[in-house]
C-alpha cells in the first residue's frame, strides 16, 4: 500500500548542516524564528500531512470534485481536512502578523509545501493560491483593500483564485478579452469567461476571492493593456469583512482530468460582477507577476513533493519484492527469490531518484533562503543581490523540479512492474498528477523562454554573476593542489560541465542576439544544462559539509549516503551535460530550416 513519511531527517540536515537556519534568526521580523521553533512546526506539519492529508489522496483522486446545481463540491474528506489545516494556523504561517500571521520565514512555507505537495497534491492546490493571492494584495492592493480581505485570507476562512486563461488566451495573454467597466462609484464590473480555473469553486470556504486579469475600455491592445481586479464570490460589505449578496460569478462547468482529481478546475462566467482595482490600471500583468512568481517556485516545490513521495512507495517496494537472484549469487539466501532492491538496473532507478530530489530539495530550499534575505537582510545590496538570484533561478527551479518530478515519478512506477501500472497500487496517480506541472504556471518551454530571453540578458548578465562567481570560486578551490581528495574528486567532473555551461552561456548570447531564433532554439536544452549545473553544486556543497561532520566523527549514516549520491550524481547523472552542450551549439538551423509543411 502506498505509505508517506515526511523526510524529516533530510530536511533537518538542509536547513540545518547546509544552510545553517539559525541564520534566520538574525534577521528584523525573524528573531523568533529559531531552530527552536521552527523544527516542531515542521514536525507537527508532517504530521498533519501524514496522518490527515495522505489518506485522502487516493479517495479524493478517485472521487474527484463534482458541480451539483451550480455549486461545486470536493472529494469526501476534503472540508474536515481543510478545517483540520486552519485550526492547526497552516494557513497563517508565513502571513504578516498585522494581519494575523504567524510571520515565519518563506524557507518554512516551502518545506511545508513540499510536504503538502507529497501528501496530497490536489488537496494543497486550494490553500496555495490563497496564499498568492494574499502575497499579489498585500504588495498591490490599497490599504482599505488590504484591511477587508488580508486577515480573511490569513485565517483560511476565504480562499483565492488565479484568473488568466481564456479559451483563446493560454500563454499568450495579450490576447485576454474579459472586460472591466468603472461602475461610477469607485468600483468596476467585470464580464467575461475564464476557463481552466483552479479551486474557482468550492466547498471549502465561506467565501473565494478572485484575481482576473481583464481590460478597461481604454486599454491599449496587447499585454500593455491588462488590468488585475480582485472580484469576491460573495460580495463584502464592509471594511470588517462581512459578507453581503452573491457576487455574478458563476462556475459553469467543471473539467474531468489526467490527475489532481481532487482539485476543481472550472470555467468562470463574470457576468458584470463587482469587483476593485488591484494595482495601476494597464499593469495588471506585472502586478500579477508577484503571485505568479510565488506560484512557480510552489509549482516546483511540488514537483519535488511528488517526486519525493513516489521515491518512497518506489524504494519500499524494491526492498520488499523478490524476484531473480543477484548477479553475483543470492544475497537473501534464505528467501526464495532476492530483493529487488540488488539488481543493478533497479539500484540506477532508485540513486538517479534520490539524487535528484535531495539535490532538488537543497535547490529548492537554498532559493527560500535567498527569499527571506530578499525580503528582511538589513543590507541593501544583499537584498538586491538575493532577488536577483531568485528571480535567475525561479524559471530554472519551476521546470527542472516539475520535469524531474514527472520523471521520478515514471522510474517509480517501472520499479513496480506491471503492478505499477494498476490503479489500485496507487502509483500511476503520481505520474498523472505529475503530469499538469510541466504544463501550468507557464509551461516549462516557457520557463526556457523566460530564462534566456529574460533573466539572462537583464541587467548585462548580472543575474546570473550571483550564482555563477560563488562557484567559480569554489570549484577552483577544490581544483588546487592539497584540496581534500574525496571533494576534489567531485569538483573535477563539476568543473568541466560548468564549463560547458559557461561556453553554451557565451554562445546563446552573441549568437541570440543577430537571430532570436538561435536563443529559443537552444532554450530548453539551456535550462536543462543550469538545472544540472545547479543540482550539482548543491550536491558538491552537501558532500562538503557531510565530509566535515564525518571528519568531525559524526556516526549519522546519512552523511555518507551524501557522499554515495553525490559521488552518483557526479557520475552518472551530470554527464547529459555533455550531450546538452552539443545541442546547444548544433544551433537554429536543424530546427527552423524545415518548412512548415514538410513536417
Ligand atoms: C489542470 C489545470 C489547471 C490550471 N489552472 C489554472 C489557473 O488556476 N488559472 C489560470 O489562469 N490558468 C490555469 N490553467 C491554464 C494553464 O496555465 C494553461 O493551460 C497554460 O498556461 C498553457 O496555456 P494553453 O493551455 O492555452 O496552451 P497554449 O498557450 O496554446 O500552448 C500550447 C503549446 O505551445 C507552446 N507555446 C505557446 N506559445 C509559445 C511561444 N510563444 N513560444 C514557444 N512555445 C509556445 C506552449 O509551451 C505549449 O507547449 C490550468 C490548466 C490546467 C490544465
């Protein structure tokens, strides 16, 4: 049967070995944020994801949500969970305590969105666009605003919603077409149709907030043209929140889907529904980049979450299950058959698993970091500069942990054979609902896009200084003579895809520049290459600090199953680097050459 077990030993060695939480503490706004405090919320979240959200994974994916007279419904189990969620403050965690947060730093949201992600995929879509709806009010809205919905959305009491996709607006949302009318007293009616609309209705809250991206009647075309309105489901009456009449909105139809059964996912009609500016009229699009940022880094974190909890039912069942014998001879003589767990084929599966959602979790987590110094170090320039790395690596974290996710999740179902494969063995859920994290948020090709015609150009290449200059420095370190041997080992084969990477950096820029073609051609094998890059200097600097606490005498095996995988990953994983760097350079022409009809 399926099992869950929050890796509390691993998230305990990131945050505390490799980033040395306690750092957060020095932060204004964080000094409560101790080791101390910060690990038994982490355990008491694991619990809640243990015990109260795993179990309805598999019901609420077979259940689905159901649209009964206009008002939808979620699987069984679903509103006593959600209940359970904000009684236990989840909701409040990272919130501003003037609206009633708890004000803990990011870092400990993200753990607890990987967590959420692993137990029940479906389930923390609902409580995750809230929490970027109320990130989207609190930097855009105006105070009165901020003041009637903030604490709502804080205590868990109303939800949130992301209203971008028309029919004829996916990625491209120059082309959304829901209009905005100013309705005389300060206030706006908003028409028009959004389709594909995660948590658009529920049974969860008393109350769903909607953000809409839509125009005003003197809107330039295209996306210079966008505006972001907050529209309620149920009107409010009053600065303290109230709730008055239905608002016009209505859920006109629910989609049946691949995964993420449990997550309504509806079409919207706004049929002159009230709603308020958000932000400047015309800017809606970068006003609605801060839940989208937000929303793509949660998008990566459960890619990793699905990921993690698909190793788990992966590596259970290849210890349990005997078939063959290894090549050897038995290892389990006394069993009728070994483990599959010691064929070689099976080990591969099971290390390139971990390797990638330890080094994942590590990215993952190294970003939130980077996050709260963003928002709290005193320093100017170090806020400047984590932003800057964050902003860089959001692309690259959103589609490497959601392709990585898929992919993990696949080796997991091929440990299981045939059995697999069968619905009621609980894994095939993993990779269909892996499956929508490639697409949403932007798709990953689009990440690709952002990255390099994006991030990469944007202030002369100073974004990607940040990361890269740190492990210039270090590589070259490890690369002298005297330099510890296990490490040094590990940096060489580092060494030489960085390399690579910097090579096919230098080549996207001049040659995108005389043909855009030539960048977007390249982008996604880009991405991939970072991404590698990226997971293995996390890997090198995890071995690192598992090498000095076994020097130091640590006994904890954990440390040197570090040094096996980095030693795996180095090996065995980080050399697609090289057939990457090929493709980059094979350049535009393979691609665009082709006329369109000869496809
Ligand atoms: C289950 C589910 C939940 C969703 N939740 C929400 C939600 O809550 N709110 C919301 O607003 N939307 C939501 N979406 C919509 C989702 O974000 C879009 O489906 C996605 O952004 C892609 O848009 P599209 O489907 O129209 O594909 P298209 O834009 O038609 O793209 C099709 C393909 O073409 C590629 N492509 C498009 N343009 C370019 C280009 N310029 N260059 C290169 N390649 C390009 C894309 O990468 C993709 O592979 C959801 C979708 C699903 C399926």
């Amino acid at each position: 049967m399926p099992r869950y077990q929050a890796p509390l030993a691993d998230i305990r060695f990131v945050l505390e070995d490799l980033l040395r939480v306690e750092q957060l503490a020095t932060l204004p706004g964080y000094e409560d944020a101790t080791p101390d405090l910060i690990f038994p919320v982490i355990a008491e979240g694991a619990r809640l994801c243990e015990e109260v959200l795993f179990p309805l994974n598999q019901s609420g994916d077979a259940e689905g949500c159901r649209l009964e007279k206009g008002r939808v419904f979620t699987p069984a189990g679903f509103p006593a969970a959600y209940r359970a969620y904000i009684e236990g403050g989840w909701t409040r965690l990272a919130c501003a305590p003037e609206d009633g947060g708890m004000g803990l730093p990011e870092l400990v949201y993200f753990v607890m969105e990987e967590m959420v992600s692993s137990a029940n995929l479906a389930f923390g879509i609902y409580p995750g666009l809230s929490r970027g709806v109320y990130n989207a009010v609190r930097r855009h809205g105006e105070e009165s605003l901020k003041r009637r919905v903030l604490p709502r959305l804080a205590d868990g009491s109303w939800a949130g919603t992301m209203c971008l996709t028309e029919p004829q607006a996916g990625t491209d949302l120059g082309l959304v077409r829901t209009r905005a009318e100013p309705d005389g007293a300060g206030g706006y009616r908003i028409t028009g149709t959004k389709i594909f609309i995660s948590a658009g209705d529920h049974d969860l809250t008393e109350n769903i907030l909607h953000l809409v991206l839509a125009r005003l009647p003197d809107a330039p075309g295209g996306s210079h043209g966008i505006s972001l309105f907050l529209v309620p489901k149920i009107q409010v009456r009053d600065d303290q929140g109230t709730l008055g009449t239905a608002n016009a909105v209505s859920c006109g139809g629910l989609e049946h889907k691949m995964g993420i059964r449990g997550s309504s996912t509806c079409v919207l009609n706004f049929d002159g529904a009230a709603g308020w500016l958000v932000g400047q009229p015309h800017k809606g699009l970068p006003a609605m980049f801060t839940m989208m940022n937000a929303a793509r880094l949660a998008v990566g974190l459960q890619g990793l979450g699905l990921a993690e909890v698909a190793y788990q039912h992966a590596l259970a069942y290849a210890r349990d299950r005997l078939q063959g014998r290894a090549l050897k001879g038995a290892r389990y003589p006394n069993r009728p058959a070994d483990p599959l767990i010691v064929h070689p084929d099976i080990r591969r599966m099971l290390l390139t698993m971990k390797a990638y959602n330890e080094g994942g979790r590590a990215l993952a987590y190294w970003i939130g970091l980077h996050l709260d110094h963003e928002a709290r170090h005193p320093d100017l320039r170090t806020r400047q500069a984590a932003g800057e790395l964050v902003a860089l690596l959001i692309p690259v974290l959103k589609a490497l942990l959601t392709d990585l996710g898929f992919e993990v999740a696949n080796l997991a179902l091929q440990i299981h054979g045939g059995h697999g494969y069968i619905q009621d063995n609980g894994i095939e859920q993993y990779v269909r609902d892996a499956r929508i994290t490639q697409v949403y948020e932007g798709t990953n090709g689009i990440q690709a896009l952002d990255l390099v015609g994006r991030k990469l150009p944007q202030a002369t290449g100073r974004l990607l200084r940040h990361f890269c200059h740190p492990l210039a420095a270090e590589l070259e370190e490890l690369g002298r003579d005297g330099a510890d041997p296990v490490l040094a080992a590990l940096a060489a084969p580092l060494a030489k895809a960085f390399g690579r990477f910097q090579q096919a950096t230098v080549t996207i820029a001049i040659r995108g520049l005389a043909d855009p073609d030539e960048a977007a051609a390249a982008a996604s094998d880009y991405l991939r290459l970072f991404g590698l890059v990226a997971l293995g200097a996390l890997w090198l600097r995890m071995a690192r600090v598992a090498q000095e606490k076994l020097a130091a005498g640590a006994t904890n095996p954990l440390y040197r199953g570090k040094l096996d995988t980095a030693r795996f990953f180095m090996a065995k994983l980080l050399p697609q680097t090289g057939a990457l760097f090929a493709a980059i350079q094979a350049g535009a022409a393979v691609v665009m050459d082709p006329e369109d009809e000869r496809f």
